[in-house]
C-alpha cells in the first residue's frame, strides 16, 4: 500500500489533494487519522496537513491495521497505534 502511494503522488502530483476529498467522502475520522499517518511519514507534514481537519476530536486512539495486534507505539499527532509498517516495501530498516 506505501509503495503504490508513494508510485501515485510521484506519477500525478494532485493525487494527495484528490485522496483528501476521498477520505472526507468516508466521514470516518479512524481513516483520516490512517491515511494522515502515512501521508506524514511518507511526503512530510506539510503534505498530511490537509488530513489533520478530518481526524476528529476522540483521543483514543486507532489502529493503523485494522484487526491486527493491538500493541504498538502511539502516535499522538494522529492518535493511531502503530501496529504495522510504515516504510514502503524495500526501505525497511
């Protein structure tokens, strides 16, 4: 998902504002705060700051994969529980 992210903003670079109308479709501050996430630890805050005015105003936090193990460090900017990868494929540390 990272790596076909990253492939979409560097091939068109309005896919980011398009994504954001996409998320604010969905009316779900869990994707908000998901999409947000990446988007930051992807292209930076300036890109993901769009994203911050969907994210809603619950502090408990969500997780990053839906489903998946519950533990993980929180982040307290877009309070999601990193729960999975967020470096694309290939540039795992």
């Amino acid at each position: 998902v990272l790596s076909a992210l990253s492939l979409a903003v560097q091939r068109d670079p309005e896919f980011l504002v398009r994504l954001v109308a996409s998320v604010r479709r969905f009316e779900s501050d869990a994707a908000a705060r998901r999409v947000g996430l990446l988007v930051d630890r992807l292209f930076g805050p300036d890109s993901a700051a769009p994203f911050r005015e969907l994210i809603g105003k619950s502090r408990t936090p969500v997780l990053l994969r839906r489903g998946g193990n519950t533990e993980g460090q929180v982040d307290l900017t877009w309070r999601v529980v990193v729960n999975a990868s967020t470096e694309p494929e290939g540039r795992e540390p």
